[in-house]
C-alpha cells in the first residue's frame, strides 16, 4: 500500500472553460496534463474508497469528486495563477525563511573574521614572518558552533515543531537567537566567543528545518519548488550581507570592526519579532492536531477568496487519515523504516552533496582567496563579488528548475562542479606557480559558486521538501540536515588545515580533493535522484511504494483504476 501525501492545494473557482494543460511561464508539465488528469481521477477514487464514513472539520474526506477536483487544478495551476491564488502563503513563506539568513550570516562573518587585520591582532599570534594569525585549531572551533547546532538543533527542533507547531517554534528560536548575540558582542577572548558561538549554532540549527517545512506545507505544487529553493536564496542572502558586512569594517583599527558584524544579527531580530505573531500555522500541523476549525482559517489567510477552502481541507483530512493507517506514526525511527528509507537516503544524499562538493569553501572564501596570494581589499572584494553570483544565479534557477525539473539540473551542475575543481587544482600544480594563477584560481572558484547556485544549491531544498511523506517531512528534514551538518563538522576541522600556511598550506590544490569527492557524488546521484517536478504528493507517494527507479520517474506513467494501490 502506498503512502499518500496529496499537496491539497491548487483547487480554486475557475472557468470552465479553463484548458487542463494550461501553460504559463513556470507551469507544470503541460505535455502530461491530460494522463496527470486521468491519473488523477483515478488516485482520488482509489483514496476514496479506503476511506470511512466520518466527517472531518465539517466536509466529507471520502469524496471522490472532491478529491479529484483537487487533484487535477494542482497539475493545471500555473506560476502566476498560483501566485494570485496564494499570495499571503508566498509572502508569509518568504518571511519565515529569514530565519535562514540568520543562520548563513553568522558563520559567514565568523570565517571571515580570520582575514579581518584588528581581529587577528586581537585574538592571533604572531607569526615568524611579522603577520598574525588565529591558529588552525581555533579557526576550527569557532567554526565548529554552526555545524554542531545544525547537528543537535535539527533533531530537537522537530519535537517542539510537532507540539507546538511552527510558528511558535521559529519565535523561541528568534527569541533566544537575540539573547545569545549578546555572548558574541561582548566577547573579547577566543574561549568567550566559542561558548557564544556554541549556543548560538544550536538555535540557528533550527532554522534550516523550519523554513522549507512551512514552505512546502502552506503552497501549491506550482510554487513549491520556488519557495522551497527559496532557502537557498536567503542562504546566499545571508552569506552575502556577511561579506559585505566584514569588507566595510575590515579597514576599522579597533575592536569595532568585528564587534559591528556581530551586532548587525540583532536587525534580523527586530524584522521578526513584530511579525512573527500574525503568521498563519500550518495547517498540515493543524489537521494532525485534530484542530479542523483552526486549519480552515490558516488557509483563508493564506489564500484568497477565490480558492475552494473545504476541497483543499479534504484533501488535507483524507491524506493525514490514510497516512496515519499506512504509517502508523511520525516518529524518527519512521523515516527509515520501509520505503521511508529511500526517501530518507535521497533527501540526505543531495543535501550531504553540497558539503563533498565543496560549499564548504565560502565560509573560507575571502581567507582562501588571501592565502591564494591576493592582496587583502581584493580578497574582501572577491568575495562580495563571489556570492553575488550565487545570488543572481540562484534566482535564475528558477527558470531552470520549472522547465527542466531537478534530476536533470542536479546532475549536470555537480558534473560542471566537479570539472572546474579539477581544473583549479591542476592550476596551482603549474611549476613555479605563475604571478596569474591566483587570479586564475579565484576567477575559476566564482564561475563554480555561480554554477554550484544555479544547480546543487537550490535544487537540493527542492527535493529535500519533495521526497519525504508528509507525516514525517519535519523529521526527514532534520535527519538530513543532521547528517549533512555531521560532514560539515568534518569539513570545518579539515579545511583551516589544509589552507593555513603554518599547516598544509594546500591552496587552490583543495581543487584536487573536491573535485574528487564530487566525482563519488555525481555516481551516486545519477543512480539515486528522482524526478520530481510536476508530481503531486501522493504521485510521488506511489512512485516511491512502487519502486520505481530514479531514471524512470519523468515518464513512468500512473494510470488504471488501481492506481492508488500496488
């Protein structure tokens, strides 16, 4: 039996005369409207007739009519009626991801601090050569506190998700995110920024999970993969301010050129804290709390007018039910259990892929590009420039992501990934090591930052939010993000080794290392990662009970009145 887990948005008061395969800049498949909608009919019936005779929040879940209704305007909808349709969930959707920012701002600012002149006074030793240095293992522990937060604050974030539900989780960890900042302000010793640096990693942990779990359970599939690679946007974001942010203070002689960056995370605080009492709860959460009247109104306020309230809630009813029955809870040890565990496997894959493919990197960015031999002002400067790439890139991945799907985007952009690392390792293995090959180097790392957020980046959020069941998306998340944060750690205690001068001193030599760890990467996910543009949940639901190869989900078709069943 399969697991279902029907979006439940899309349905809306439309003309009818509206063409089920309607087409607009980012619509769904257009060339498998027809089959998605026989398809469709077919799932909803299936579903029905598994159901019972309760009500659930006043409509009955077990209508056939409702259902398929439902199911086919979600393949119809395209961007911009999506877009119209639901607003409020696009913008409340954006707001909650801010939470992301926070989180890629702080390391950001934190490695660069390793090439800010006054901080490594203050905190460094001296080298032989005159210059000051933070030593190897301190870069490693400051570094450590993001990676170890997502670790410990991914796991536990999905109990408080759970019981309390979304919006009030990202508000404690908005809450005790500003009462931490004050540890780092204040600090004036290694020791005293690490305990600040700590504590602050284990909430930020937190909003990683947060962010594309509101994302996918409040839009319809048409936007789902804009706002879900929307987190990676807000995590360039967040990267990017940092830079710009340390490239302003760098030049400052006094303790204010580390102290600024530290208290500038206190501005994120005060964008939330107003607004953080008017976001709709997600009513996927709501639903599983048994709080129908609650849901009802979640979704008005995420919608408009025109959206058909009481078949989207349907949906949501029928699915949470049937979920329930198949799965019989939503603990951690579920998301590896039967066909959870390839789920699992594929969301901890991707997202484990940015770290071995070299990501890692860009919190070293401005430090790397020094030791590669650039002058201090156009390390800083490279470095805005470096993720300002990746911001415009990532948002012209979205054009990518809604005409070639994920599988495709993914694959292609880590192969390209992997080509460029090579090639810059193979630069700095020139003889002599020309005057150019630092410019070489570092132009050759921004074209991979800006392929890297056209492709892996975005895409991995995408089907991060894609291939896990409903009833357990939080925890999945959070089992990926755990898991990609346990190599990140890795990566954090390696790194500074490899690129200090006093220790490895590898520079763009590191080339050779991902180059070939994305290699194992690209195997792997040409195996493994499905195509999940234009599925409905409970398509992909089927496709992964069924278990249908990665390399066959864009055309394996779904049709028959067993369609629900295997």
């Amino acid at each position: 039996m399969a697991s279902r887990s029907p979006s439940g948005y899309g349905t809306f008061s439309a003309p009818e005369g509206r063409a089920a395969n309607a087409d607009g800049v980012a619509g769904t498949h257009a060339h498998q409207s027809r089959s998605q909608a026989s398809a469709s009919s077919n799932i909803a019936t299936a579903m029905a007739k598994q159901g019972d005779d309760r009500e659930s929040a006043d409509v009955k879940p077990s209508d056939s009519l409702v259902l398929s209704e439902a199911i086919e305007h979600e393949h119809a909808l395209t961007f911009w009626e999506a877009v119209k349709l639901y607003p409020t969930a696009v913008a409340w959707s954006a707001f909650v991801s801010i939470g992301v920012i926070m989180l890629a701002f702080d390391p950001q600012i934190v490695g660069n601090m390793f090439a800010i002149p006054q901080f490594k006074k203050d905190f460094g030793v001296e080298h032989p050569n005159g210059e000051f240095v933070i030593p190897a293992r301190w870069q490693t522990g400051l570094s450590l506190g993001n990676p170890l937060g997502q670790v410990v604050g991914a796991l536990f974030s999905a109990y408080p998700m759970e019981r309390f539900g979304r919006k009030w989780t990202f508000f404690a960890c908005v809450a005790l995110t500003a009462g931490l900042v004050f540890i780092q302000f204040f600090a004036r010793s290694l020791q005293a920024l690490l305990v600040g640096e700590l504590l602050g990693g284990l909430v930020l942990g937190c909003f990683v999970v947060i962010g594309p779990t509101y994302a996918s359970e409040v839009c319809p599939m048409a936007l789902r993969g804009y706002l879900t690679s929307y987190t990676n946007l807000c995590f360039v974001t967040g990267q990017l301010l940092g830079n710009g942010v340390t490239a302003g203070t760098e030049t400052l002689n006094n303790h204010w050129a580390y102290s600024i960056p530290f208290a500038l995370q206190w501005f994120w605080v005060l964008v939330i804290i107003p607004g953080v009492f008017f976001i709709p709860e997600s009513p996927w959460w709501l639903v599983r709390r048994g709080q129908h009247e609650e849901a009802r109104n979640s979704l008005r306020r995420l919608a408009s007018k025109k959206v058909n309230i009481d078949a989207t809630l349907a949906v949501i009813a029928e699915t949470d039910r049937l979920e329930l029955e198949m799965e019989a809870g939503s603990t951690y040890l579920d998301t590896i259990k039967g066909v959870n565990l390839r789920r699992t496997e594929i969301a901890t894959g991707v997202y484990t892929t940015q770290v071995l493919s070299g990501i890692y990197l860009i919190n070293y960015g401005t430090y790397f590009f020094q030791q590669a031999g650039l002058p201090d002002q156009d390390a800083f400067y490279l470095g805005i420039g470096f993720l300002a790439v990746g911001w415009v890139s990532t948002v012209i991945s979205w054009f990518f992501i809604s005409q070639f799907g994920r599988r495709r985007i993914f694959n292609i952009g880590l192969l390209f990934c992997v080509i460029l690392m090579f090639i810059i390792g193979i630069l700095d293995t020139i003889p002599g090591r020309p005057s150019g090959v630092a410019w070489a180097e570092s132009s050759l790392m921004l074209v991979w930052n800006g392929v890297y957020d056209l492709s892996i980046g975005p895409v991995t959020f995408v089907v991060l939010s894609e291939c896990s069941a409903t009833r357990v998306r939080s925890k999945t998340i959070a089992v990926a993000t755990a898991i990609q944060a346990v190599v990140g750690i890795v990566m954090t205690v390696a790194i500074p080794y490899m690129i200090n001068p006093d220790e490895a001193n590898l520079q763009g030599k590191l080339g050779y290392y991902f180059g070939g760890l994305g290699s194992l990467c690209l195997v792997w996910s040409y195996f493994r990662v499905p195509e999940t543009k234009g599925r409905t949940y409970e398509e992909l639901d089927i496709l992964f009970d069924r278990k249908v190869p990665a390399r066959q989900f864009k055309t394996y078709q779904i049709e028959g009145p067993n369609a629900a069943q295997t």
